[in-house]
C-alpha cells in the first residue's frame, strides 16, 4: 500500500509538468473553485485559447483515440493530467465539460464518420461549444417524462417546446437534443434524439436567474425549428438507449464535484479566529464534534478517490464505490456553511464586502441546494446505488407501459 | 497510487473469510449467547493452529512477521463474523502494549506465548462511568505492588495477564502515571464477572490488593504509550467494525427483497432503498477512512493518530447506523432473539465504546488537526 506513481505514471507525470511549466504559471495560492459553472463571458477566450492549446499536444481528451485528436491514453493518465493542470493558474475550461463529457462522445457512438470527423475536433480545441438540451419543465428526476415535439415534415423533423436547466446553453454552438416524436407509445419508447445548431431559427436562450443570484443555466424554447433527419442520433424511437449512454457519462463528469472549494480547513480557520462564549470556537466541544464529523466524511471521500485511481491504475474497471461522491458532497456543502453561518451569529446573515471573507460560507449556503440538485438529485442517486449498485429492483412505475399520452400528469 | 491490499493479502482474507464461515456461522455466535461461556474456545483452539495472533508480531519473538496490513485483512474478516473470541484484547491491546512499551526481556518472555495464543492478555483502563482520564485514574502501583479496581474489561474473566493504568506517584496528573503488567493468575487479583450489553464479549471487574505486578514502559510516558497503544488498536477495531456494517448490509438486502408487503419485495419501496443506500455511502466512506488507518499504521506514519481516529469515528458511526436500520429494515422480527439482527446491533455498541467513546475520537481528531496545522 502506497500513494507513488509507477515508473510510468511518474514518466507521463514528468512530461505533463514539463508541458505545463512551458505553457502556463504555477498557482500562487489555492483558488476557490467554481461549484456550478457560473463563469462570466469575459474568461470565455481564454479558455478557448487554452484548450486549444491542449488539444494540440492530446491533452484536451487524453483517453480518446489519436485519430479523433486525443492521445489515446489510459484513464490514470487523465487523472495524473488533472492533478498537475490544478497545480497551474490556467483558465477554468469547465464549458467544455459538458461538450466533451457528455454530447461528444454520444455524437462518436451514434453518428456516421463524416460527422464525426467534422465535429470533434472543433469540439475538442473548443472552437466549438456543446450543450445537453433533456431537462424540462415537465421532465426533472423523470427524464423520459419530456414533452418537447418532433413531428415529421419530408427529410427534415418540425420541433416546439422548451427544455430547462440547460448548462452553458447561451455560449454553445451545437446541442443535443433529446425528442418525443411517437406519444402514443409508452414514455420511453416514443423518444428519438437529435444534434442542431443553437443558432437554428426559432431557438431561442433565456437565462434563469437562480435562487443564489447567478445564472449559470438556461431555458430553451423551440418554435419550429427544422432539423434535417440526417442529425438524427440513432434510431427513431431509440432515443432513451442513445440518452442512457449520454446520462453515463454525465455521472462520471458530476460525480466529482468538489463543492467550491469549502471544506474543513476553511470552518477550522473560521474555528480558529472567532470567539465564542467560552473562547475561541476550536476550543468548544461542539464546535469540535462537528467539525470531525465533517472530517471524516472529507477524507473518507479523498481515500475513496485513491481506491478509484488504484483500480485505474492497474487498469481495472473502478469499484461503485465513486458514485457516493456527489451526495456526500453537496449535503456537506450545505450543512457546513450553515454552521458557520451559525458560529458568525448575527452577522452571519451578510453577504458581499460586509461578510466575512466576501461571504464565502453563505455563498457556499446559497449553491447547495442547487449542488443537491443538478446532475441527478440525491433522491435519485440514492436510487442508482440502490438499484445499479446494491441490486434492488425499480420502484414500481404505473406509467411504464401505458401510452405518453394517456399517462397520469397532474395537470 | 497504490492505495488497496496486495493480492498476497486478499489472498489471507479469502482463507480467513472461508475459515470463519465455516467454525464461526451465527450460531457458534449464539452458543456462546446462550451458554453462558465466556467465549468460543473451540474456535479459539484453531485460531491458534492458523497463527493469526502472530500476525503482526516480529518472528524474533515468535510470531509470523508478516505485517499490520495482513493483520487488518484478517479483522475485516473476524468483525464480519462477530468472532467471540478474546482476540482485539489480547491482539491489537496487549501485544501492542508489549510492543510499544515493553522492554527486550519482556517481549522476550511474553509476545511468543500471545503469537501461540497461549496467553490471553488485556488492557486495564476504565474505573468508573465516565471517559478514562488520567485525572481519574486511582488504582496504584508502588514497590512492584498493584492496587485498585478496573471496571469493563473485556475478556477480563480469560485473560491470564493485564497492563493495568496505574499511578505510579503522588504527581495526581499524566505525568504520575505509569502501565503495569500483571500476572492475573495471583491471590491479589481478583476477577468478577460483569453483564453487558452483548454477551459474546465477556466483561470483567478486575480488583488487586497487592498484586504483585512489573513496570511497563517508563512512568511519565504512560498515557502517550497508551495513546499510541490505542491509535493502532483502532485502527485494527475499524476494520472489524467495517466488516460487522458490510454484513448488516447484506443482511438488510437479503431480508428486503424476500419480505413481500403490500403485494411487493419491500426493497422496491424507496424508503427502504434509500435507507441501504445511506448504510452503503457509510460503510464505503469508514472502509476507505480504515484503508488510510491501515496504511499509516503499517507504514509507522507520523499521521496515524489522526488517521487512527478518523478510521475509528467513521467506521463506528458507520456500524452504528448499519446495525440499527439493520433492524429496522427487518421490522418485528429483527427484534427477537432468535434472529441474528441482535448480535450486531450489541457488537456494535459494544466495539464503539470498547476503546473510549466517538466522543474522546472526535476531540482527539481535531487536536490532530490543530497539531498539524501548527507545524
């Protein structure tokens, strides 16, 4: 048991530093991180710029094959990649996340080579932003529920409707789009999906200003908008199987969220700092108790990675175990800036330049529920360890084999 | 990154796993319920032939050498069985002991006999309700000569020798404080058995009245030995904890798909999935926690306090829970002796208190974290 590279990871482990130190500037200190994609156009350039400047050497997507512009890597070496790119004051290229985690590699598993040649690289150099359009209003946690309408018309399909939730949707080039095209079958037999240009007449993006404030999300609207059937992804009617092998991906890529950066140390600083009634807050009993509480859940998390990259680096599929990350995250998230808004008392209350430090603790309160949220709620990932995981079956669903348009809804 | 137990060593789980399924089911757990003996002395006789209690042990004093890692295989395996067998006690407390404070002669003496499990040895710490504090601390050891009375010690009724907590001098503090080494087989110790919450692992009132006993270990490093005893003893604990909550899991799940309730396995009803999904996220979040225990133990880490309590608090929380929704996963059935649901619910109290309360950890933890953010 120990923590070292292989002599082949310490040597790919070398190259990308040497790569690095050539291309960028180490971090001074520890940033804060980003919880949920909420960057501002203006970082936008040079994060395209940066990603290019990856996908010239392979690094934009290690483990994809070099003939679609990866560098044909294994997964270890994508985690050693990130390890050291987060050494370095580089660019957050979290608006590629989605393009490159989730739509692209659908796009290689069901598109015809010319589109796949005239897509991915564009993709990968971040030239070109992709979007994930499945959430609506009508279909959150129950995806399939969607009601969004492609109808036929000669060889290219009429779409109306909208779609919710969309990350990044105001800044991407390309979507993919996930359809009804058949309600009279049942939910997940009637679906069909699709790629399109977020510039297609009749889309159309509006920023939803979330409860913290920001607007890291969109909804779509779709009036009429004609795509060719030759954007199809996969069979008509087959969209759920093309949708599954997109949502596997996006677990993957939520899954390790890290909460924005506010963990123990910075509630033991707090600790540390702030006078209480019997003294300095670490010295208090409580304040202890929660604090190691909140530690252990921490670390039991970071071990957990450790035995995810071990089985990655001997080249095993990794255990379950990884899917725990999210849940144990946002709720931490939530319930550890609440309790030191507890310790600020009063005061606890502000936000901006009044707050202790600008209000981190309260803004790390005021994304939590969208944390808890966002890429399968924890509700629904207790369900996917319950059911993929530990082997339970699916709850019972009273509208699995009834057809769309004669299942209950509520409205 | 090598963060996982060699093949050698799941190797050893595997055999130990085969072995305990095999002498150690639920119901060599309920013979000693309802014998009323102090544990399974059959069972033990075998563990002896397999070496286990050498595991750890340097072969210059007879035991197998191989490693703490090997010895953390085997108390996943041990937990998942509920062994009640006085192995924690005599293994991860008073070879420990031995071994971080005992001088040549004595390893010499004593760690072969524990190797062989020819010796059952304990450590002596409690004396009343109340967190073992060495203001608390009033049995004496003077001139070679014990005085005092210890309470819950487990496997105190078997244990042919104890290192007792004592106060070595009038200093009332840590420093006064000083491990002695008894032999129990005198007429100055005297033992008393108590009840506890679970009756596979026997407690004991141990009283001396100038009990002839040896120093163990300077005066005035007693209580940092003690920690340092402690620290590797939880380390070893968490993974039998972590294997007792694995199998309240699979017993949970077991029982959930095969009960029917309104007209269904009540494992499709969320509530249920929901509460086994919380037992899983528990239960992977104290194995990964007693995996870094693990490693800073075999390794002699200078983190292995902090990593000893966190292995400690996070897998006793985690066995905790799994024991208690355990039952409640089973509804009235798992409330009645005859099915096995009690024993782990008991274990698991019992463990979770057996090298001082979350509580003690939890403080332990963040002084550890205050001490590294110091240096």
């Amino acid at each position: 048991m120990d923590f070292e590279d292989s002599p082949e990871e310490a040597k790919f482990r070398a190259e990308v530093r040497a790569w690095l130190d050539a291309n960028a500037k180490p971090k001074a200190s520890r940033d804060t991180g980003d919880a949920l994609g909420e960057d501002d156009k203006t970082s936008l350039k040079a994060a395209k710029a940066w990603q290019a400047k990856k996908a010239e050497k392979g690094y934009a997507r290690i483990t994809w094959p070099k003939e679609v512009g990866g560098l044909g890597g294994t997964p270890m070496q994508q985690v050693i990649f990130n390890q050291e790119e987060a050494k370095y004051d580089v660019p957050n290229t979290g608006a590629f996340a989605i393009g490159l985690g989730m739509c692209i590699p659908t796009v290689m598993a069901y598109a015809g080579k010319d589109v796949i040649a005239r897509y991915v690289k564009p993709a990968l150099r971040g030239d070109e932003i992709w979007c994930q359009l499945f959430s609506e209003p009508a279909g959150g946690s129950d995806v399939a529920a969607l009601r969004t309408r492609a109808e036929r018309d000669g060889n290219d399909w009429i779409v109306n409707g909208s779609k919710v939730w969309t990350t990044g949707a105001q800044f991407s080039d390309y979507g993919i789009l996930l359809t009804r095209t058949d309600p009279t079958v049942p939910k997940h037999k009637g679906l069909t999906m699709f790629y399109l240009s977020m510039k297609s007449p009749g889309v159309e993006v509006r920023p939803i200003k979330q409860a913290s404030g920001a607007s890291g999300f969109n909804e779509i609207f779709f009036t009429n908008v004609r795509i060719p059937d030759s954007q199809r992804l996969g069979e008509v009617g087959q969209g759920w199987q093309v949708a599954l092998t997109t949502l596997m991906h996006e677990r993957l890529a939520v899954g390790g969220g890290t909460g924005g950066g506010l963990d123990v140390p910075q509630l033991l600083q707090l600790a540390r700092e702030l006078e209480i009634e019997d003294g300095p807050a670490i010295k208090n009993a409580a304040v202890r108790e929660k604090i190691a509480d909140w530690y252990v859940r921490s670390a039991g998390l970071k071990y957990t990675t450790y035995r995810t990259m071990t089985a990655l680096s001997r080249g095993q599929q990794p255990g379950p175990e990884a899917s725990i990350a999210k849940i144990v995250v946002a709720s931490k998230l939530q319930d550890l800036s609440a309790f030191a808004m507890e310790l600020e008392g009063e005061a606890g209350a502000l936000t901006g330049e009044d707050a202790l430090d600008q209000g981190a603790f309260q803004m790390g309160w005021l994304s939590a529920p969208g944390l808890r949220i966002a890429g399968g709620t924890d509700e629904i990932l207790k369900n996917i360890i319950a059911e993929r995981v530990l082997g339970l079956p699916q709850d019972i669903r009273v509208d699995k084999d009834v057809p769309f348009n004669k299942a209950p809804t509520g409205r | 990154m090598n963060f996982d137990f060699s093949d050698d060593q799941k190797m050893l789980k595997d055999q130990a796993h085969k072995f305990l399924s095999e002498k150690c089911t639920p119901k060599a757990v309920r013979a000693v319920y309802e014998s009323g003996s102090t544990y399974d002395r059959a069972l033990w006789k075998q563990i002896a032939e397999l070496g286990w209690a050498g595991t750890a042990i340097p072969e210059q004093y007879g035991g197998l050498g191989l490693g703490y890692l090997e010895l953390c295989v085997i108390a996943e395996e041990l937990g998942r069985a509920l062994a009640p067998v006085p192995f924690s006690s005599t293994v991860y407390q008073f070879a420990e002991s031995l071994l971080v404070s005992g001088s040549e002669e004595q390893k010499q003496r004593l760690l072969p006999k524990v190797a062989s499990c020819e010796i059952i040895g304990t450590l002596a710490r409690a004396e009343g309700v109340g967190a073992v504090l060495p203001k608390n601390i009033r049995t004496t050891f003077r001139n070679g000569k014990l005085n005092g009375k210890k309470t819950a010690v487990v496997d105190g009724m078997d244990a042919g020798y104890a290192v007792v907590l004592a106060r070595g001098s009038d200093d009332a503090g840590e420093r006064g404080l000083q491990l002695a080494l008894v032999d129990l087989k005198q007429a100055g110790a005297k033992r008393r058995a108590q009840q506890s919450i679970d009756p596979s692992r026997s407690h004991a009132e141990l009283t001396f009245e100038n009990a002839n006993a040896e120093a163990l270990g300077k005066q005035g490093e007693a209580w940092s030995d003690l920690n340092r005893v402690l620290d590797r003893a939880a380390v070893l604990m968490a993974f039998e904890q972590v294997g007792g909550a694995d199998v309240c899991l699979q017993m949970a799940k077991g029982y959930a798909m095969e009960r029917y309730a309104f007209g269904r396995p009540i494992a499709s009803f969320q509530a249920i999935k929901h509460k086994l999904a919380d037992m899983y996220v528990a239960n992977e979040l104290a194995r990964s926690n007693a995996y870094y225990g693990a490693w800073a133990l075999s390794t002699g880490a200078r983190e292995l306090p902090l990593a000893a309590a966190a292995a400690r608090v996070s897998a006793t929380q985690a066995f905790d829970f799994a024991a208690k929704e355990n039952i409640q996963t089973h509804g009235g059935v798992g409330f009645t002796w005859e099915f096995d649901c009690h024993f782990y619910y008991k274990r698991s109290r019992e463990l979770g208190l057996a090298l001082g309360a979350q509580r003690v950890w939890k403080d332990k933890l963040v002084t550890q974290l205050e001490l590294s953010n110091a240096a």
